[in-house]
C-alpha cells in the first residue's frame, strides 16, 4: 500500500481487512503472503569469479596488449630465442594487465558486498498480533496487515502505518534513512501533503530504524521490496558503476590506436614491394617475409605495453598520500577521479557540521532597574568535549560563569533535567555521547558554566582528568540534589519536570519548548541580583521575540528552562504542578559547523569545483547554516540558489536545466534525490563527488564518478563508496581533491612522455622502411637491459639499500658505544616520551646512527662503481687501476666526505658526526660484499651463457649477432 501515509488509520485498516484487537487470522496471513511475499530482501545471485576476472579484459587497449605480448613471443621463438627467453617480455605485459583485473575484481566486490551490508538492518524478530494473541515471530515471517507492537530500542522490522500511540509519545531515529540530525516524532494523523518525502510522512515508520522512545503499535503495510529499504536496494541494483575521466581517454585512445596500428601494418608492407626482390632477401617470398615482420615490428613498437603499468603505479603511490590525509581509497581509478572533479554534492550532518549539537545562545532577563533588559550570551564549543567559554553581548568571556544567578539555576536545571550520558573514550581519545543530542548539549552547557564558590573556575577543573572532567559539574549537581519524581515528555505538553529534594527545600526544574514553558510562567529570574520578579507583558514579549530571533533568523534549537519551589515533603508531580513557574533562561542549540569548512569551500570555488550542500532537513535550516559557513556570503540571498527537491522536481525542463548550473542547496532530500542529482549533473558533462554516511545515501555514492563515505557512517555507505573519510570532515575531501590532481596530471605526463616515444620509434621505423634504408634500430640487435642484466641490477641495488639499513640498526644494537637497544625498543621509538625507558629518548636524535648509513652508502657506491669496470669480467682480469680516472674519482669523493665528517662547519652543515675506528669498520664490513656479490653474479654470466632478452617496446626480428664480451 504505497499512499497509507495520506490514509487515516481506518481506511489503512478496512485495506487489509484487520481487526486491530485481533490481528489477522492464520488464513488471511496465507492469502497476504502469497499476495504481497514475504519480509525477506531479495538475495541477489552473485557474479561468478571466473566472470568478474574475464569482465577485466574486456577492454580494447587491454586487447591489442593482450595480443602484442603473443605477437612478440611468437617472434622472438622465430628468431630463435628459447621458449624462456621469449616469455620474460610477455610475462611482464601479462603480469601488468593481471594485477589491473586483480584491482577491478576487488572493486566490482565491494559493490556486491554494499548489497549484502543492507541486510543488517533488517530487523530480526517482531511482536505480532494474531488470532487474539501477541507472540514474537521472526521478522521475516510478516506479512501487509499484521499489527505489531514496538518499544524502545526496536528495530523496525517492516514499513508500517502508526495505528495506536500506548505512551504520551513516539520518537524514532530514522538518520539511516533521511539523514535528519535529530530523532523524529510520530503521529496517528494522516499526511496531506503533496509530493511527500519521507520527511513528511510522520504517520509512517520505515523499515531498519529504531525506536527510540515510546511505544506503539502500527500496522504492516509493505515487506521486502516494497519499503524504504527495498527501495534503496533496487536503487543500487540499477546503478551501474561509472567509467572514470581517464578510462574514458584511454579508450578513445585504444580505438585510435587500434586504427594506426592496422593502417602502418598495410603501409609499410604496401610500399616496401618494390623491395620484396632485393638480392639481400633471397627471393621475392623472403622479401616479402622480412617487410611482414618489418610491419609487426612498427605495431608491437606503437604499442605502450608499460602503460598499465605506469597507471597502476601513479595511482597506488596516489592511494598512499591520500591514506597520509585520512582519505582511505578502496577504489584505485578513483584516485585520479578525484582530480577531474567539477561539482562536490556534500552531506550537511557530520561532514559540512560537526553532528555534535551544541548550546551556542543563551538569553536571560539581566535587571529591572532601568527598566527590563535582556542579555544575551553566547558560548563557545563545538565538540562533546567540555570546553568552552561564556561570552557576553561585548565580547569579554566570563571567567565565573557560575556567579550569574541565571546561568547558575540554568546548569542546575541542564544537569537535572538530562538523562543522556558524556564519556571519556581512551581508545579512541575522544568524548563520546549516549542518549538524545538535546540533552548532551545541555550537560555541555552545565560543564562550561562550572560551579560557584570557586576562585579558580574554571582553571581547577582543567586539572582533572578527561575521564573526570567529562561530567565533572553534572555528576556534582547530581549529589547536590535527590530526584525524588519525574514527569515524563509528551507531545501535548512539550515539557518535562523533575521534582528534587535538597536540604529539606524541594525544587521542580522544568524545561520545554519555549511556547509552552513561558505560557505556564509568572515569575522570572533576574540576573544582576537573583531576585525574583513579576513576568509581565513587556517581559514576556521581549522573550518572545529572542525565541523568534534564535529559532527564525538564527534556526537555533530553541529549549527554555524555569523552576518552582514546591511544599516541603512532596514526593509525587501531576501536570497541575506545572503551572506558575519561575522562568530562568532561554538557550539555542545548533549542530555548529566546522571551523575549517570556510577556507575549504572558499579553495573548491577558487579551483573551479562547485559545491552543492545536500541535506535531508528544512530548507531555512540548510540555508542558515551555509550563511554561518561564511563561504557563500557572495551569492546576497539564496533565491535561486536554494531549492527543496519538490520545488526541484516541480520545475519545467528548461528551468531544471538553468536551476542545475546555479544550484547550492538542495534540501528535504529523501535516498531518490540524491541519486536523481548526481544523474541530472553527470548529464550535463559534470564529474561528480558525492558524500555521504547513512543507508540512504548508498544509491548516490555508486552512482557518483567518486562515492565519499564518511568513517563514522554505516558499512552499507562505505562499502558502496569509492572512498572512506577517516575524520568525517569536508576538508579532507578538498585536500584529496587536490591531491587527485596532482596524481591526475603526473599520469597525463608519464602517458604523453610513453606515447611520444613509442611514436619516436614508429617515426624512425617507417621513415628508413620509406626510405628503403637498412633497419636504424636493428643492428646491435640487442636490448640495452637484458632480463639478466636487470636481475643484476635488483639483487646490486637491493643489497646496496639492506646495507644502509644495516648499518643504521648496528649502530642501536651492537656498537659498544651505542645504547645497545632490544630491537622492539628501536621499533617502537615514536613512543618513548609516552613510557618509562631506562635510556634518554634524545638517543634517537643522535648523528652517529645516520652518519653510518650515509657512510655505508658512500662507500658501497664506490666499490659498485668498481664492479662497473666490466659488465662480465672479473676484477681480477681487469684491475682497478685499468683505469686510473675511475680510482681518482673515487679517491677524490672519499676525500671530500671524510671532509664533511671531521671539519667544522661542513659536519654541522650535513648533519653528520665524526665517527670511530670501530664505526669504519663496520662501514667496510658492510659495504665491501657488494664485489663479491657481483663476482659471483658475473661468474654466473661468463659460464652460463645466459642471456635473457628484456625488450621494453619493440621485438628483435632479424638473426641475432653474437657479441664478445669485453
């Protein structure tokens, strides 16, 4: 039943033909199941692996690679390479393209992986009504028209129409769903809204939220498919990923290439006929043979084999940097996304805010001496951490805050009327809340007010420990005071009273919305003296117009706080004890922004990227807190700028079109929207960024070129996304972008610096083919590296790097004068400060360690520069002083650093220390196995005749000469 959010409880009701004391019958939830299913979501078949791995290769340029890498083995085994020899090149062209298909399998499962993370949120049992009796039944097993009871703490197991409200209220957190920063009160009434999102449908509860005060009872109207979370399901399922900016390039470029490579194969061959009878061929077939080779040659050498390679690389190395600023890659092509991106749709809850709501306004009645004047105080602190000061209306902080009589009966109230909970988390050094953000921002408020009495408040309280501080004031106001009844919030009220007994003196602390606390007010609170006034009409109207101002202009969280002293001895409250209070002060709350968002937004529009601040609250509130960002103060008002997505989906075509490219706000979004936006803007050739943290937001962030999940968010958005936020913050999303582009115009370079020399050498090629000249890049005929020659070099360098390391380490653990380290100490050196050692952490800041392994490099250099004195020969064969230039070079280097080591300022000018006969020695120890090293790798080379061809472009083609080495 899609509309029972616009039908009354009857017609819902009379739908299903239920009776609400009965439930449904044994054969009616037959007949409904085989109607409507059952409660399950769909389980998607997953893609087979071996599907996933070929899906990889389906790709044009991966293709032609694919198929040089067999053209060169073939031609190598024709040229009489050994069957090992020919596959070192396609092996490496192989090995490239598989570790590519090996990062897009990983991607194309975390997809799959988003689908399944929506199936924690279905709910595992419900309390059902049927035949007369309640009993608990697996969720799965409901059905439209079973009546359900839920609690606090439920999980809501299906889409389902409120029916009857069994407590004073129901509030239900549905953030998961519309991203609302606060939980959502429910109502019986039916909704009349048009085109209502699921904001507006406040008669409904969604499946996957949770009840978070109340209890209830409604009745099924949609099960699997058909409910919130169906639907966000089916909408991921739709959503096919997004080739990014730079694949998109280079398959253009494959396809052209594609069409070179096959039009030089046919003119080359073509214009070499007249050649094809030279004597030099042996017979026109041969002529034609060596041309045909010729043109495969010029293919295979048009072909950039390393340019996966280079991708991959430019991109891990991407991943790491990113990884430096808190944004976790988790897919590699996003990397370079990042850096074209043209427009950032930005979640508002957590990302552009601080999704920490606090108290920032506080207003009371100062004195009626000159008549009745109202203060206002503003408090500072964004965070659950109890931080913060007091500043009044000319900017000077209040170093007592507690002294004011108002805000003194104001923490006394926050802390008493409160049920939520501030924890030091150690773990993750952090303060943490439980319970309504309402209530936390008011015992954030209690703990920077302080406590009276104190000279040094609030400098004592900074001396306690974070544990100790975070509810330091609350939990003493708590001792002060014995909560003796309770009168609970409920929706015709908007108010809830605490009664509490405290040296033989009872007070009622109330606190509500502002309309119904001042209407049940006669007294007011003054706070020059703490004495107690008549509330008179000029009073009220004055309060009355702060709450306009902070809830209106400011769309502050309005919240007012009074008292009442009641009869010695009372122990129980009624709502008729809720009339005559003493009113103390209005405060505004806020989920504030974060300070660092300005000069981010501000670094997007100076770069060229928009940013639209997507939001599931009301417009006023969305647009209240782009202008506190400070970012957007060029656009004057937000008129045409600011739309809700009704208003959105409401314009013509052509307005749509104009509203798109001037949009900054989008409010009142349901999961739909968002995804509806990042479609209309990728129409219109943008490169879209999209955050988010919520289920809801899942759809989106696939269908983004780039999804931002936030760390904190749910595992259905991060698996979804391409890219997870550690710290939750639009900042870092700046920081990656510009990050992106960096890494985006290095692999343009490394891809323009490939291309225009594979070009290089088809130019050459062709030219001396057109000139019937002999093949200029054929006659040594061997690669500069060989396969062998480079394995040389990988075992020369990995030592030459290990005994860096080496001499580094040596010199903490075994130097006699060294401290002599355990090598968990050495590994674990960033924490020192932090532990009791029985060493001086300053050891680590000492030269002589990195003196060693500069000398240990120095040296062994030297040495290898001996090595090089012959590629195969032994140093015994050609002595170093062969060459006598070489041996100078060398003398003269050793001179210069022993310099820098032992003569001021030199030593202090490199950062090095003289070091010791003992510290030489191991110097040479170290550095002088690099000769025999090579001497065996050269042994090797002279015996075994192994000669591994390594070609980087191209395919030798003609007969191999044999060349002697020197």
């Amino acid at each position: 039943m899609e509309d029972a959010y616009a039908r009354s409880v009857s017609e819902v009701l009379e739908f299903f033909g239920v009776d609400p004391t009965k439930g449904l019958t044994d054969i009616q939830v037959t007949q409904h199941a085989r109607l409507y299913g059952n409660n399950v979501l769909p389980q998607e078949k997953s893609t087979p692996f071996w599907k996933l791995v070929l899906k990889q290769f389906d790709d044009l340029l991966v293709k032609i690679l694919i198929a040089a890498a067999f053209i060169s083995f073939f031609l190598a085994l024709a040229n009489g390479d050994t069957i090992l020899s020919a596959f070192i090149e396609p092996s490496v062209i192989l090995m490239i393209l598989a570790a590519n298909a090996a990062v897009g399998v990983i991607t194309e499962t975390n997809a799959e992986k988003a689908l399944e993370e929506l199936r924690a949120y279905q709910a595992d049992v419900a309390t059902v009504l049927r035949n007369g009796c309640f009993s608990i039944l697996p969720a799965a097993d409901l059905v439209p028209g079973d009546i359900v009871e839920l609690s606090v703490g439920c999980k809501i197991p299906a889409d389902m129409r409120m029916t009857e409200i069994l407590s004073d209220h129901l509030r239900v957190d549905q953030a998961i769903l519309t991203g609302e920063s606060c939980s959502v009160e429910k109502e019986l009434d039916a909704t009349t809204a048009t085109n209502a999102v699921y904001q507006d449908k406040t008669s409904i509860l969604f499946s996957g939220t949770t009840v978070v005060a109340g209890r209830a009872r409604a009745v099924v109207t949609g099960v699997g498919s058909n409910t919130a979370m169906g639907s966000i399901r089916d909408s991921m399922l739709m959503t096919e990923d997004e080739v990014t900016p730079l694949k998109k390039k280079l398959d253009e470029f494959g396809t052209f290439l594609a069409k070179i490579i096959a039009g030089i194969c046919v003119l080359v061959w073509v214009v070499n006929i007249g050649h094809f009878s030279d004597p030099a061929h042996g017979g026109f077939l041969r002529g034609a043979i060596h041309y045909f080779k010729i043109a495969v040659a010029l293919a295979v050498a048009a072909i950039p084999e390393g340019l996966p390679a280079v991708v991959t690389t430019c991109l891990a190395l991407g991943t790491k940097r990113m990884a430096r600023l808190n944004a976790i890659v988790r897919s590699l092509p996003s990397v370079e996304t990042l850096g074209c991106t043209t427009v950032i749709c930005s979640d508002k809850t957590g990302t552009l805010t601080t999704n920490m709501m606090s108290v920032s306004k506080i207003c009371v009645l100062h004195s009626l001496n000159n008549g009745p004047v109202a203060s206002e105080y503003i408090v500072s602190g964004t965070t659950y951490a109890p931080e913060g000061f007091v500043i009044d209306s000319l900017g000077a902080q209040l170093e007592i805050p507690a002294q004011f009589p108002c805000l003194l009966h104001i923490a006394m109230c926050s802390a008493l009327c409160n049920e939520s909970v501030i924890q030091y988390n150690p773990d993750k050094r952090i303060y943490e809340k439980i319970g309504e953000s309402t209530e936390v921002a008011l015992r954030l408020l209690a703990e920077k007010i302080g406590l009276p009495g104190f000279d040094t408040m609030p400098s004592a309280l900074n001396m306690l420990s974070k544990h100790e501080r975070a509810s330091y004031c609350n939990r003493y106001w708590e001792s002060q005071f014995k909560k003796v009844s309770v009168l609970e919030f409920s929706r015709d009220r908007k108010m809830m009273s605490v009664l509490c007994s405290r040296k033989q003196m009872e007070i009622m602390f109330s606190k509500g919305a502002p309309e119904s606390i001042l209407s049940r007010c006669i007294n007011i609170l003054c706070n020059d003296d703490g004495s107690t006034v008549p509330l008179s009409a000029h009073i009220r109207a004055q309060l009355e117009a702060k709450f306009i101002s902070f809830a209106g202009k400011e769309t502050l969280r309005c919240l007012a706080l009074a008292l009442k002293r009641m009869p010695m001895g009372q122990q129980s409250l009624s709502f008729d004890d809720e009339n005559d209070l003493t009113f103390i002060g209005l405060v505004g709350m806020l989920d504030p922004p974060r300070d660092e968002v300005r000069n981010a937004i501000i670094s997007c529009m100076n770069a060229g990227i928009r940013v639209i601040v997507v939001t599931g609250d009301n417009k006023t509130t969305a647009e209240s807190l782009c202008q506190k960002i400070g970012a957007f103060d060029h656009l004057g008002d937000f008129t045409g700028f600011s739309y809700t997505a009704s208003e959105f989906e409401e314009l013509p075509a052509l307005q749509k079109s104009v509203a798109l490219q001037r949009m900054t706000i989008l409010s009142r979004v349901e999961p739909s929207h968002k995804r509806m936006l990042v479609e209309a803007l990728q129409n219109q050739n943008e490169v879209v960024a999209m955050t988010g943290d919520g289920v809801n937001d899942a759809p989106a962030l696939k269908k983004a070129n780039i999804g931002i999940a936030m760390g904190s968010g749910t595992a259905v958005a991060k698996s979804a996304s391409d890219m997870v936020l550690a710290d939750d913050n639009f900042a870092t999303v700046v920081a990656a972008v510009a990050e992106g582009r960096a890494i985006y115009n290095n692999t343009k370079q490394f891809i323009r610096y490939m291309i225009s020399s594979n070009i290089g050498e088809v130019v050459c090629i062709f030219v001396a083919a057109m000139l019937g000249i002999p093949d200029t890049l054929v006659p040594v005929n061997e690669a500069v590296v060989t396969g062998w020659l480079f394995f040389r070099y990988l075992v020369i360098g990995a030592y030459v790097g290990l005994a860096t390391v080496a001499g580094f380490i040596w010199w903490f653990l075994y130097n006699d004068n060294g401290p002599k380290l355990p090598y968990t100490e050495l590994m674990n050196f960033d924490s020192c400060s932090t532990r009791e050692t029985n060493y001086p952490c300053s050891i680590f800041s000492d030269r002589h360690p990195s003196t060693v392994s500069m000398t240990v490099l120095v040296v062994v250099e030297m040495f290898n520069a001996l090595n090089n004195l012959s590629e195969n020969q032994s140093l015994l064969v050609i002595p170093p002083w062969s060459n006598p230039w070489l041996v100078a070079s060398i003398i003269f280097t050793m001179i210069l650093h022993i310099l820098i080591l032992y003569v001021q300022p030199l030593s202090a000018l490199f950062s090095v220390t003289p070091l010791s006969w003992a510290e030489w020695t191991i110097v040479l120890y170290l550095s002088f196995p690099v000769i025999l090293i090579d001497e065996i790798l050269k042994f090797f080379s002279r015996n075994s005749g192994i000669r591994f061809t390594f070609r980087f472009r191209r395919a030798d083609l003609l007969p191999k000469r044999e060349i002697r080495d020197k």
